[in-house]
C-alpha cells in the first residue's frame, strides 16, 4: 500500500502537542516529514489531554481514513488501552504497517502480537522491549527543540552562586526533592536551583510557550538521575535540552547518560553533594566551562530534528 517513490504514514498520538513524548515522538518528527512532497503525513487523532486508552467511537473513522487516504504505515504512540488493539488489529488485515512507540518501560506487552516493529527513544528500553516481546525494535532518540548557537560566544563567567535549572515531569519530582536535601544537609548553597515542571510545588510552571525563555537564563541545568528500572530506561531528552543551548550540565553519573554525558567533556558528572563542592572549584575554570559547552552542542547535533526525521523516514521505507 506504499505509495510509488514516497511514504504514507499516519499517526495516533497519546496526546496533544504540550505532551512531552507526543510533541517529541510525533508532532515534531511529522511536521518535518510532511515538508517534503514525496512524503504524505496524517495525524489521525488529536486529543486534548493526554490518554493511552483508544476510545471504541474513534476506531470507525481512524480506520475509514486510512483505507481513504491510503496510508500504508500507522504509527500508535503510546496508545494501546481501550479499543486499540482492535484497530491494530483491523489494519493488519487490511495490509497496514503497524508501527508502536514507547517511551516509558512497560511491564505489559501483550499487544505488541498485533504490532510489526517497535520504537523506543531509549536505546536500554528498546533493547528491553524487543527482548521481552520478540517484535523488532528499533532506537530513534527524541529530536532537540531547541537550539542557541549564539550562546557559545558568549564568555563564561565564574560566579558565587549559579542559577541552576532542573526541568522534569511531576514522576521525578523525587530526584530533585532528594538532591535539594542532600545540599541542605552539606550546608551548600553555591546552586539556587529553580525547578520548572507540571508538579505541583515547581518554582516555574512547564508550559511550552514559556520553557525556552525560563531556560534562557540558566546558569546551568541539572539532571539527579535515580536508579529504578523506569529511570533506566528514560531518553536523553533531558541532556539535550540544555546542551544545544550552550547552557553546561551537572548530571549525576548514570548509565542512562553513559554515551553522552563525559566528565569533562561534555558535562559535570557527580556522585553526591561532596562532588558539586569540587565541580564549583572547576566552574571557575572559565576555559573547560567554554569547551565543554562547545563539545556538548557538538554532541547534541546527533538527535537534529532533520536527523531524527531521517531516521523515521528509513524505518518507514523498510
């Protein structure tokens, strides 16, 4: 059902296009896709909040648009409650191309019998899916948003006290909570940490108009990883936030970040308060902060939106 020399592909996202995974793993990718003329790009179902549950009214008429508008490859992003299974279902037996994508580790797979490949942004949690599922699983990282070139020309300026920014979700509220009390307990207070995040108690409240300007004026950004399966298994969406804006990062060593994020290189990497105390003695080193920044927008050129939508583009192709 490919359309002759180009790709037909639909979309069902999770959520609308202030939800994280969906603008990152959807929006983003199919607005990009859709600007070349070889490529027909439909999103199938926009939801006003977010919901991995298919409703049984919407099978009908996602099912009636794609048999109309001939798309070959659907793309179920994070859906698979509710009636979804049996549109799967449905489009495989009409010849379609059923596409799913993850973000989160998942102890439920049942419904990967009615999917043909798998898409994780986690290179750890795409391994994990195929091997629990059997289904080839591909890894296509989230794009970056976000980009200020600019920043690497301007100087680093060792302070006193940095403004140091953490953006997250309300689940890993606990990360940055744990390390607030960890500095607390080391009586250290060189980071005025800002939290920007849907919880409830964040300094900044996370609204996709606002981010990119609450960002812009970070000292630096901050990620306290923890060691649970599901933090295992996250993207490294939250790296590349910060470092295509030159802005540097403090990330607590994990091997979530383990390709990415270099000690010196790309980043700070540290264990527990006693290393941020050092890692302050080395931002006063206004030569590593400037390198380590260029290198890290070096690194972030890899998840580029035209990047990521080739790499869809290739999986769609196959």
């Amino acid at each position: 059902m490919r359309r002759r020399g180009g790709i037909s592909v639909g979309y069902i996202p999770a959520g609308p296009r202030t939800s994280g995974s969906s603008r990152l793993q959807v929006y983003l990718p199919s607005d990009r896709l859709a600007e070349s003329p070889a490529k027909s790009v439909f999103v199938l179902r926009r939801p006003e909040k977010f919901s991995r549950k298919l409703r049984v009214r919407e099978v009908s008429r996602i099912l009636l648009e794609v048999l109309w508008r001939r798309i070959s490859t659907v793309v179920f992003q994070k859906v698979h409650k509710g009636a979804a299974p049996a549109l799967m279902r449905l489009l495989r037996l009409f010849g379609r191309r059923i596409i799913y994508v993850e973000a989160d580790a998942r102890s439920d797979v049942a419904f990967v019998k009615y999917v043909d490949a798998i898409v994780a942004p986690s290179r750890a949690l795409a391994e994990d899916l195929g091997r629990r599922s059997g289904v080839p699983t591909y890894h296509i990282p989230d794009p970056v948003e976000h980009w200020d070139r600019s920043a690497l020309d301007r100087p680093w300026l060792p302070k006193d006290r940095y403004r140091c920014v953490w953006v997250g979700g309300h689940k890993n509220w606990h990360q940055i909570e744990r390390l607030k009390t960890d500095l607390r307990t080391a009586r250290y207070n060189a980071f005025d940490i800002v939290t920007i995040s849907d919880h409830r108690n964040a300094d900044l409240p996370w609204k996709l108009d606002t981010v990119r300007k609450n960002l812009g004026g970070a000292d630096l950004g901050i990620i306290p990883t923890s060691d649970d399966q599901a933090a295992l298994m996250k993207s490294h969406n939250r790296a590349t936030l910060f470092m295509a804006l030159g802005i540097p990062l403090l990330v607590r060593a994990s091997p979530v970040y383990a390709n990415l994020v270099l000690d010196g290189e790309t980043a700070f990497v540290f264990h527990n308060a006693e290393d941020l105390k050092a890692i302050t003695k080395r931002l006063e080193t206004s030569s590593l902060v400037e390198a380590i920044r260029s290198q890290a927008m070096r690194a972030a050129e890899d998840y580029h939106l035209d990047r990521v939508a080739g790499l869809w583009a290739a999986l769609f192709r196959m």
